[in-house]
C-alpha cells in the first residue's frame, strides 16, 4: 500500500462470528506482511466504534479500517466527525462481516475477506459525500452523520423490528426482509411536513429513504441511481399507498425498478427539512436515532477517502 500513516483497525466482535479467528490471524499476518503499521481495538458495545474512531482521531490516526457492517462502519464515521479535527484527508477502508453489508456491496465487497483484504492492501481510493442529520433531543442540539442513507417511516420501523428479531435469526441479509414484511401489516403513517427545493410538501408519510448509497436492507434498491461521490443525495417517499401498491412494489424493491412504480415519488436534493409531530426515530446506516423534530438533512461532499476496488 505504501502508507506511511498507521491505520486504526476497529473491529466489531458481533459482526458475522463465524471463522472470525480465522480471518483476523489472516489480517494481522497481511498488514505485517505489507508493512502496514497499525493498532486495533474490538468493540464491546453498541456505539463503543464511535468513542474508539473519535480517540483514535484525536490522537493523530487518519487512516481507519473497519472490520464490520453498515452499523460499524457508521460508527466509525460519526467518531471521526466528532473528534472537531480536518476529515478531507482522512482515509476509510472496510472489510465487511455484517447484516446487511449495503456500503460494502455498493463498492463489489463481500464477505470473501481475502478479497476485501486484497483490495485494502492495493490502496485505490476515491472522495466520498457523507449525510449529516440535525435535530433536537431533551431540548438539546445534535448532529449525526451517516455513510450510506437515512429512513423514516416504514423504513426506520423495518430496523426497529430487524433489532428485535436478531436474536431469533441471527445476523442474515433475509432477517431485513422477514422485517419488513412483519412492518408492512403493523405500521401507522403519520402527517409530515418536507421542505426541499424550493418546495414544501404537507401529506401522511408511509416511508421516506434518502441515499447517498444506492442498497439498504440487506441489498433492496429504493434508490437505484445514487451514488456516494455525486455530491446529491437521491431520495423516494411513499405517502399514502393502497395495499395493491404495497404488494406490486415489494419485488421491486430488489431489481431496481421501483421507482418507476405509480405509488413513490422521487427526488434528488442536496438539502432538506422533515418535521412531524409525534416525535420518535429515524434509521441511519441501520442505526435507530432516537429525535425530537425537526431534522435537516444536508450533505458534506468529498469529506472522506474511502478505499475502494480499482474500475
């Protein structure tokens, strides 16, 4: 790789147990092997990626892999955000081994760890955006940053499930599609208010997804066209659907044709304001945020260099 800055290795434990010795006896041999200098740390706890990038950051790393999910690697992110340092220069490498893998799939990873490995040591890297969210908790103002997209409605309550049902299934792509399905029929829309563009939207929201990466759930399409690195976010909203729209649009959701159906709306947006009445959460890289609305939703471009295959 030829990195003269040493790398932080951050490393979920709960991401994908199986042969997990294995595979990091096999990466600590590579970085020694390539003469990568590094320090890793496991996780221990939701949101433990968090406080472990933010120190590393503060300390001078500016280079992190992630040895994780979507989840993980989010954390990692609003660590590094959080440690008030220069982000543009820093760089972000992933070797998956969670749920969904929605970031890692986007770039052609898999849990094939060798080749994830493989395309770490080869360096290629490329600017990305991250989202950033605004919002009010307890009357308090917090800022939090995602990697691949952020969801309301149907779509936060899928992960809400999906947190629940892990334990009965286990850490499979199928355990967000079980949740979904479970959501369709529990969910209640609630009224919304949405400002973008110049325009302002007053309706009931069902679901709502903003992407800066074009999977979620475990490999679902709601926003096909996005991009990491376009500088916009793409985004859909289903406002008040019937049951037919519902059940023509699952298959879509996984052959990257459901933007064309009658039900959702489209758009794309560099900035937007959400507010809604009810309080509750939103769904960020599959972490559930609890909120106090409203929310703005705007876009770093360029903020991070993320590791990725060569075209």
């Amino acid at each position: 790789m030829g990195a003269t800055q040493p790398w932080a290795v951050i490393i979920n434990l709960k991401s994908g147990k199986k042969h997990f010795r294995q595979q990091m006896l096999y990466l600590f041999h590579e970085l020694k092997k390539a003469g990568i200098r590094y320090e890793h740390k496991f996780t221990d706890f939701a949101g433990h990626a968090v406080l472990i990038a933010r120190n590393y950051a503060r300390s001078g790393f500016r280079n992190f892999l992630v040895v994780g999910g979507d989840g993980t690697i989010s954390e990692v992110v609003n660590g590094i955000f959080g440690a008030g340092i220069e982000t543009a220069g820093i760089k972000l490498a992933q070797i998956p081994r969670g749920t969904g893998n929605d970031w890692a799939r986007f770039w052609g990873l898999n849990r094939d760890y060798r080749h994830a490995i493989a395309v770490f040591l080869a360096g290629n890297s490329r600017p990305i955006d991250i989202g950033t969210i605004r919002y009010a908790l307890e009357g308090e103002e917090r800022r939090h940053f995602f990697i691949n997209s952020v969801g309301f409605g149907l779509d936060a309550a899928v992960v809400r499930i999906a947190h629940r049902l892990k334990r009965y299934i286990g850490s499979h792509a199928i355990l967000y599609f079980i949740s979904l399905l479970t959501a369709v029929f529990r969910y209640r829309p609630f009224r919304f208010q949405l400002k973008t563009n110049g325009k302002e939207i007053q309706d009931v929201l069902f679901t709502m997804n903003i992407a800066n990466g074009c999977y979620s759930g475990g490999g679902m399409k709601q926003n096909p066209g996005a991009l990491p690195y376009d500088g916009i976010f793409d985004a859909m909203m289903v406002c008040k659907p019937s049951l037919r729209d519902i059940l023509t649009a699952l298959p879509r959701l996984f052959d990257g044709k459901l933007l064309s159906h009658r039900a959702l709306e489209s758009f794309r947006t560099e900035w937007l304001e959400l507010n809604y009445h009810n309080g509750g959460y939103f769904e960020a890289d599959g972490i559930l945020v609890n909120c106090d609305p409203p929310l703005q939703i705007g876009i770093e471009k360029h903020a991070l260099q993320m590791i990725v295959p060569y075209e």
